[in-house]
C-alpha cells in the first residue's frame, strides 16, 4: 500500500515536470495548463480516481506556498499599499460572499441563505499563487503586482473566517452578527500575534545560533507548518499567522542570512514550490469525475447554468468593487491625492480582472461535512462542490488565458520610472565602489593593471547609468551595446565549461577542483543572464 502511494506521488510529479516544460514550449502559464491537463487526464477511461483531501491543502500546501508569497513580497510595498490591499482582501471578499449568497438564495430552489454565505465565502478569495504565476513574464505595473499579491495573501484568512461562521450557522442555526465581527477580528489579531511570535524566534535563531546554510534552509521549510498548525490549534487564523511571519522573516532576512544561505535557501524553495503548485493545480483538474458523479439529485443541466450565473456574478461584482475603491477614496481623501499618482483606468481593470481562484476555494468546498449534526445528509453538498470547481475553472482558464490580450489591448506597460530606479541603484552602487578603491587602493589603481581595469569597468557602468538617467539624445539613437557584450561573457562561460569538460574526460586535474570551478562559473552565468 505504502509503495503504491508513493509510486503515485513520484507519477504525479513526474507528469507536473513534463506537462510543465510543455507549457513553456507552447507559452501557456502552467498553472492554467496543469488545470486543463488534469481535467484532460480525468476523462481518459481507466484513469484512478484521486480525490483531494481538505486536510492535505490545508497542512500540507498551503503553509510553505503562502510562506514562500510572503518571503517574495516586499514589506514596505505591502504597507504603503494597505488600503487598496484591505479594502479587496476585506471589503471584496465580504462584498462577494454577499453578493454570491443573495444570487444562489433567489436562484435555486431551497437553497437558504446561509448556505448561500457558505458558497460566497468558499469562492470569494482569488489564489495567492494563480495571479502571480500567471502575472509572472508579463509587463505589469509594479504596484498592480503588489495589490494582487498582498490581496491573495490575506484574502484566504478572511473567506475562511467567512465560511466557518456560515458552516456554523448551518450546523447549529444560531448566528450573531455582533459576536461573529468580534469574532472575526480576534481570531485575526491572534493569527498575526502567533506568526510574529515564531518569526522573532526563528529570527533568533538564524542570528544568533551557530547555524549552516542546510540549518538555515531547514528552519525555513519548518517554520511555516509550526505557524499555521499552532495558530489553527488555537482556532486562531492560520493563513495569518504564516503570512505575518513570512513577511517578518522577509523584512528582516539580510540582517541574519549570509550569501551562501541565501542562495541555498532561494534554490530549495523555487523547487518545492514549483512542484507544491504543480501538483496542486493537476489536482483540480482532476477533481471533475467525482465532483459530476455527485451530481444525482441535480440535472447536468440545471447545475451547469447555476455555476454559470455564480461564475459571470464573481467576475461582475470584483469589477464593480474595484472601480470605486480606486477612485472614491481619492474624491473623499485630500492626503491621497497628494501621495499617490491617480491609477489609470487600464490599470485599475486589470487589477479587476485578475481575479482567479483556486486551490484554497475547492480545499474549503471539501472539507464541508457530509452530514448534519441531526445525522442528515448535508444539503447541496455537492452541487456546491460543482459550482465551486466551475469557477474555479471559468475564472482560471478564461480570465488567465485571456490577460495577456487584455494588457495588449489596454496597452498598459511598466512605467519608465520603474526602470529609472533600477538605473539609480546602478548608479549608487558604482560610485560607492570607485569612492572606496579611491581612498583604499588609489597607488593599486594606478599601478598594477587588474586593479586599474576594474575602476575602470565601474567608472564604465556608472557613466551608462547616468546617461540613461539622463536620457541623452545620443543614447536613444546608437544601438546598446550591453546586450551584445552580454552575450560575448555568456559565451566566454560556455567556452570556460567545455575546457573543464574536456580536463574532466583527460583525468588532467582533481575532480573536486574542476568542481569547485565549475560552481565558480555556474555563479558568473547567473549573474549574467539576471
């Protein structure tokens, strides 16, 4: 049985890698691909049933992803972004679990209203790790990237807390508006004291423990479980826990990491999450058959257009609430004007119709019990579990594949002071470098040529970047020739390789020293092609 498990593990793994490298060859994000695969796969005949357990996301998935969005989202963009942030994460999802709930309460039949705020909480949050993967090789705004990133992050801690209150009122036909607001904000703040509360320790840790770069990474890997299943022990909010702690661990990193951790821990972390969201989006895809095998009480049909009208409905009141909540606080608010630069209306739409769900939205869907607490069966289960994954789908798919004709056709594009910044810190770098050889090895420069060749290539790079800064006539006209010196260190590189392959087959030299220069030149391409 074990070996049965683990050889279907390995099996999906294996097909995330292949299915994924497909994706890349045909330009499609993967996460939108590895859905459609997995639906695909579904349909073969004799294709094992893999259902997706709740409890699996939940403890499994969802700490390390979340952890690894928050670890990659700057502290200070998310606060200087936090009314836009908390008025979708917050407001949004509450404004759509309403909406979602009035909509399936008047449309079908016997479907009540809190059963109506159970399926609004389920489908309200759009997925922290859909939007940037999707987003990722696009030319977007910057601060529409952290908006859609901070809202994924804290949004799954709202609809949950939503959905818990809803489930409760199914299950014990009390509800309390008061209590559920006190509620909500208490086991918010708990979420966030715990997150902290382990962050500051691994932060002591990290500094002040003798650690190594695999201690370090590690610890890493370990923290977020420890945040979310302490805080969800204590019905606290998990999601925030791990989400504040990943931010404090972010913004406090270069305090307590050396290079070697750093590039360790970065190398670990894209892999495991490359295969947690691979393996989480085939999942969804191969959810349909036992979602449709469910639907006996239901026609096709009827359920088909109810998942429709929810779907259209998701989509409608996101655009709906996002238009006002970029603007009408401009209008009320004089320090707003004066601080933030007026959104283009291109921009606030694709904010809008970035919207996608996913694996967090069919994870809360599944874990609705089976019955009541009378014993009884629990009522449109599984009509909501096919709503659900047809959202997830329309809104995945549809809105995924269709963004890069979106920002096309809106004609949005990175501002050119995005790209003046990074000028600028070319530009500080480089002068700090030629201060210090000048007060340091000024009689070095001026004597022996490897010292006077490298002022001289930084005197190089801070020239560039001020004419670039400066936006010199000149400079626009005369082709660039970085791209092409780049490409002549590139294939420097590959020649430095091959004359390391071939001391590797002659048995010239100790493999450990070709090694160890090898990893010398793996660092140098790196650096280049970044």
């Amino acid at each position: 049985m074990l070996q049965n498990h683990v050889l279907l593990i390995l099996s999906l793994l294996f097909v995330v890698t292949m299915l994924s490298m497909l994706s890349q060859k045909l330009k499609v994000s993967y996460p939108i691909f590895l859905v459609i695969a997995g639906l695909l796969i579904s349909l073969i005949p004799g294709t094992p049933s893999i259902s997706l357990e709740p409890e699996v996301v939940f403890i499994i998935f969802l700490p390390p992803l979340l952890y690894s969005a928050a670890w990659y989202t700057s502290w200070n963009d998310f606060w200087s972004n936090r009314r836009p942030i908390g008025l979708l994460s917050v407001g949004l999802v509450i404004f759509t679990s309403a909406a979602v709930a009035f909509t399936a309460h008047a449309m079908i039949p016997g479907f009540s209203l809190a059963m109506g705020f159970l399926l609004g909480g389920i489908i309200s949050p759009p997925d922290a790790i859909a939007a940037t993967s999707v987003l990722q090789g696009l030319k977007v705004p910057k601060r529409a990237i952290t908006i859609l990133e901070g809202e994924s992050l804290v949004n799954d801690a709202s609809s949950l807390i939503v959905f818990r209150f809803a489930l409760a009122a199914i299950l014990t036909g009390q509800f309390v508006l008061w209590k559920a607001g006190a509620e909500f904000v208490w086991v918010s703040l708990m979420g966030i004291v715990v997150g902290l509360a382990f962050a500051f320790i691994e932060y002591l840790i990290h500094k002040f423990l003798p650690t190594t770069p695999s201690i370090d990474t590690a610890i890493t890997l370990i923290s977020p479980y420890l945040m979310y299943i302490t805080a969800e022990h204590f019905h606290f909010s998990g999601v925030l826990a791990v989400v504040s702690g990943g931010l404090f661990m972010s913004w406090r990193s270069h305090e307590v990491f050396s290079y070697n951790t750093r590039i360790q821990t970065n190398s670990v972390w894209q892999t495991l999450v490359f295969l947690l969201n691979g393996v989480v989006f085939i999942l969804i895809g191969l959810q349909l058959p036992g979602i449709v095998a469910g639907l006996e009480e239901n026609s096709m049909l009827r359920s088909f257009t109810y998942a429709v009208v929810i779907s259209l409905v998701t989509i409608l009141i996101r655009i709906l609430w996002v238009f006002p909540g970029a603007y009408v606080p401009r209008i009320l608010s004089k320090n707003i004007r004066k601080k933030e630069v007026r959104p283009t209306p291109a921009s606030v739409f694709l904010v809008a119709w970035s919207g996608m769900r996913g694996v967090v939205s069919l994870a809360a869907a599944l874990s609705i019990p089976l019955t009541l607490s009378s014993g009884h069966a629990f009522p449109y289960r599984n009509l909501i579990l096919f709503i659900t994954f047809s959202v997830i789908l329309v809104t995945l798919v549809i809105q995924g594949l269709s963004l890069p004709f979106v920002l096309k056709w809106l004609k949005i594009e990175e501002p050119e002071t995005e790209h003046a910044r990074e000028q600028e810190i070319r530009l500080r770098l480089a002068n700090i470098v030629l201060d210090h050889i000048e007060h340091n090895y000024s009689s070095e420069a001026n004597s022996i040529e490897a010292f006077t060749r490298l002022r001289d290539r930084y005197k190089r790079m801070a020239e560039i970047s001020a004419r670039k800064l400066e936006k010199e006539d000149e400079l626009k006209k005369r082709p660039e020739f970085l791209p092409r010196y780049r490409e002549m260190l590139l294939e420097l590189v590959h020649a430095r390789r091959q004359e390391l392959n071939k001391m590797r087959h002659e048995n010239e030299f100790p493999d450990e020293l070709i090694r160890k220069k090898e990893e010398e030149l793996d660092l140098e391409e790196a650096r280049l092609r970044k």
